[in-house]
C-alpha cells in the first residue's frame, strides 16, 4: 500500500534513545498541542489536563519521579525533546461537564434550547461509570488514551519520534507535579523528539504487526 498514512505509520516505531541536542520546533509544537486539544473523547467530556514538559526544571522534576521505579524510562526524562503528562479526572462531574456543555453552546456547535437535554442526558453515560463515591477514573482515563492515539497519529505524521511511558510512578508525579494537576491523575506520560540512530536499538527495525485477517472482521 502506498498511501502516505500507511508509510507514515509504518515508519513510527518506539524510540529508545533520544539525541538530546535535537529539539522540536516552536511552530511544530503549536501543531502538536492543538492537535491534542482536538482529540475526541465520549459526550465530548474533554475530562484530561495535558502538562507538557519542556524546560530543564520541569525535566528535572520528572527525572526524580523515577526514582524508586521504572529505571529503564527515566533517560528520557531529560534526552526527549518535550515530554506530556496525560492527567485524567477521576471524579468528573455534571459540573465539570457543564462547562463542555458552555463551550458547546458558545461555538455554536450546541444551540441553547437544547442546553438542559444536553447536559442531562448526555452526562446519564457518565453517571453510569460512576460509583457510589463518584468515583470515574476508569472511564476518564480511557479517553486520555483516545488522545493518546491521536497524538502518536501526528507525530508519525510529522516525523517526531515518541515513546509511550506507561511505566511512570503516578504518586511520584502527583507528588512533584501536584500543583500544576490539581486533583488530576497522570498514570502515563508520551516522550518526543528525534531518535539517537547509532545508539536506539529500535531505529530502522521493520514493523511487526499480526495479519490483518488476526485481527480485523469485516462482515
């Protein structure tokens, strides 16, 4: 197949070595970030905060999470050219929510008759991942991963290099990083920037996936 998302997504692999001297573009990261904000979530409940690591304090900050796991992700924390904390909202409420439902109203995406039924029936999804302490985590954090997806999507398609870190110690993070979550829950965090070729053993290896017919049913 020779569309240009198949040979984008063909290329993106998991970087093991970053070139720390190597740094993405402000105008690459303006991409990148609204790219994000975009990203799609159910009832458009957007319950994520996205800290986007950049500075040589906050790399610092990061690089001292790892210290008492996850060894093997901690160079990163200052190799990578930028580094995102996905944060979700484990208590997301009708009042989180009616401010989606404002912005909805305010783009003219939502006309305001249909306000109430909007932020009523819509937010029933919600309630009902809810548990009796108001406890969502589990929901909200599955659409920090849509926008995950998303993210690896643009960044194969603009040739940064990244690599998913589910191996971060999320009290650490909430304890070095707990102003700027502010309740929020990070349990996984995205490095970028440009691979170390000499040195990242992953570089230029061919992509192994299961077959499409392992894995896709069309009917």
């Amino acid at each position: 197949m020779t569309h240009q998302i198949i040979s984008d997504l063909n290329h993106r692999y998991t970087v093991k070595k970053y070139d720390s001297n190597k740094r993405i573009s402000a105008q690459d990261m303006e991409v990148i970030l609204e790219a994000l904000r975009l990203s799609a979530s159910s009832i458009n409940s957007q319950p994520w905060k996205f800290i986007v690591i950049e500075s040589d304090e906050a790399k610092e900050r990061f690089h001292r999470t790892f210290a008492n796991m996850y060894q093997f992700n901690q160079p990163h924390a200052k190799e990578a050219s930028h580094i995102i904390l996905f944060a979700n909202h484990p208590k997301f409420s009708k009042d989180d929510y009616r401010k989606v439902v404002d912005a909805e109203v305010a783009s003219g995406h939502l006309p305001a008759e249909n306000y109430d039924s909007m932020l009523n029936g819509a937010f029933g999804f919600a309630e009902s991942n809810t548990d009796e302490t108001g406890f969502n985590g589990n929901w909200t954090k599955a659409q920090t991963y849509i926008a995950l997806g998303n993210t690896l999507h643009t960044l194969a398609r603009m040739g940064v290099g990244s690599t998913c870190m589910e191996g971060v110690d999320a009290e650490m993070i909430t304890e070095m990083f707990g102003h700027e979550l502010d309740g929020y829950v990070c349990d996984f965090a995205l490095a970028m920037g440009y691979p170390l070729e000499t040195e990242d053993y992953n570089f230029g290896k061919p992509k192994a996936r299961l077959a499409k017919k392992d894995v896709i049913t069309v009917l």
